[in-house]
C-alpha cells in the first residue's frame, strides 16, 4: 500500500495520492459491508449460523 502511495504522488502529487488513499479506503469498506451484510440477508453468514457441539 504505501510503495503504491508514493508512486501516485510521483505521478498525481501528495494531495490527490492522499485523495486516492481516501476514495480506495472508502470503496473498500463500503464493500466489505455490502458483502457481509448481504450475504447475512440471504443466509449464507457463517457467524449467524449455531452449530451443534
């Protein structure tokens, strides 16, 4: 992550690497959520599910 950083403010300069850095964090969380709650909702969660012992 950081090698790419510091490509992009090579290239863009460090307030939009910094921007970048920001948008990519952003994208990645939201879709992690997307993801998980997603798949709670349609039931294939493993962490919703009890398995007996």
């Amino acid at each position: 992550m950081i090698p790419v950083l510091r490509v992009n403010a090579q290239y863009y300069g460090w307030k939009m690497a910094l921007y970048i850095l920001g948008v990519f964090l952003v994208v990645l969380v939201a879709t992690a959520m997307l993801l998980h709650y997603g798949f709670a909702a349609l039931g294939y969660c493993l962490l919703q599910k009890r398995f007996a012992p």
